[in-house]
C-alpha cells in the first residue's frame, strides 16, 4: 500500500470507531438521569455495594456522605452530561476500538510478531474493562467518601460543583484502567527487547514504592485505602513478570 492508501485505512478506521464511540453515547445520553442517579450519585450512599461488602466482610462501615451536589456554571450540567456520555462511550466500545487499531496495525507485522501478538486484543479489552471494573467499585467510592466526609472546621460544609465531582470519578476510572494494562506491557517490552524478567525482579521492591505512592495519590490518605489499591496493583506487576517470562520464552523458541 501507498502512503496515500494508508491514510485511506487510518481514516476509515478512524470513522468505525467515532460511530461505535457516538452510538454509545446516544445511548447513554437518553439515559442520562438513570446513570447519573444510579452510577455515580449513588457512591454518596452507604448502601452503595462496595460499602456493603466491606462492611459485611470487612467491618469496615461508612455512613452517607452528605455533601449538597451543585453547578457553577450555565452550562455546568450540559457539558458533563456530554463529558459522562462520550466517556462511557469510549469505554463501553473500547474493544472494538482495540480491535480497529489491531487490523490497522497488524499487516505492518511480520509473521512471528502477529505470532507473539495472539489473543492481544481480548487480553487488552479483558485487562483495561477489569481495570476500570476496580476504579469504579474500589477507588472511586473511597476517595468520594473521604473527601465527602472530611472537614477542616465544622463550620465549612461541603458543596461539590458537579465540575469536581464527576471530574474526580471519571480520571480516577480511566487512570486505574491504564494501571491494568501493565501485564500486557510487561510483555510487549520483553518481546522487543527493552525489558527483562531479571530486570522486573530486581527492580521488584523499587516498583513496590512506587506502587505504593501511586496509591496515595489516587486514594484518600488513610492506609486501609491504599492497602486495598496497592495489592491488586502488586500482582499485576507480578502478573506481568509471569507474561515477562512467556515472552522471553517465545523469543527463545524463534
């Protein structure tokens, strides 16, 4: 293919996915009320799941975060009902968009690459969803409730802007759907030769801090927060040393 036949692909490929990122928006656009009550306004109440699990399993219970919910500016609701609908979009056709930037990416490959590369777009689609699963369960409802719950002085009451407020969920979701992708990095960066499991393993307790401080910053400064955060992030860099070493095999074998 030429140049010119490239951009061509890209382009259309391009368009599959903005009418799969548009067709789930439309969808959660008309339910908009719905989502907003029942997906993130409901992380104030104490009967939100992740709160009742740990309060049944873990003794660990919290009361309703009674903060007043509010729009600052005129247009403070309609742009993040936009913003709440093309980001569920993006993550609710975030398979298929894995996939497209797969079969554009794929014919460029060579033979035991697309080899190495088998499965890849489950595995990401698999990893990234579980991720944003993990945000939306764990991280989020904590940081929510602590910062819904704090106060400086009894005499300063919380108000969140809507602004703050989904802003806050939305890049906490997003950011711990990344974090869930370090196994499949951990395998493509072995397979080109950047990285080694020996190298991962050296560096285990280096990346442990580094875990750790991730935590702290994407959840409340209390250390059942970041205990609760940092582990599933631990196996998954020990996750990633095992696909470390499936890669190291495979280049082996070649």
């Amino acid at each position: 293919m030429s140049f010119l036949q490239h951009l061509d692909e890209l382009r259309w490929r391009l368009v599959r996915i903005s009418i799969a990122v548009i067709l789930f928006a439309t969808i959660i656009w008309i339910f908009q009320e719905w989502i907003m009550n029942h997906i993130f306004l409901s992380m104030r109440d104490k009967n939100f799941v992740s709160f009742r699990v740990l309060c049944k399993f873990l003794g660990v219970c919290v009361e309703d975060t009674t903060v007043k919910m509010q729009s600052m500016t005129v247009s403070g609701q309609f742009n993040y009902a936009m913003m709440m609908s093309i980001m569920g979009g993006l993550v609710l056709s975030s398979p298929y968009i894995f996939y497209q930037i797969w079969s554009f990416v794929k014919p460029g490959l060579k033979v035991n690459e697309m080899k190495a590369a088998k499965g890849i777009v489950f595995l990401i689609s698999v990893c990234f969803l579980l991720g944003i699963a993990f945000g939306y369960f764990v991280v989020a409802p904590l940081t929510i409730t602590f910062f819904g719950s704090f106060q400086i002085s009894t005499q300063i009451e919380n108000n969140f802007t809507i602004g703050s407020y989904m802003g806050t969920i939305i890049s906490t979701v997003f950011y711990t759907g990344l974090l869930f992708l370090l196994p499949i990095a951990s395998f493509f960066l072995t397979h080109i030769g950047l990285i080694t499991p020996d190298f991962l393993k050296k560096y285990r307790r280096h990346a442990i801090v580094a875990i750790l401080i991730i935590s702290a910053v994407i959840t409340p400064p209390d250390i059942l927060s970041q205990i609760i955060v940092s582990i599933p992030i631990i196996i998954l860099y020990e996750v990633g040393i095992l696909f470390s070493k499936r890669a190291i095999k495979k280049r082996l074998r070649e």
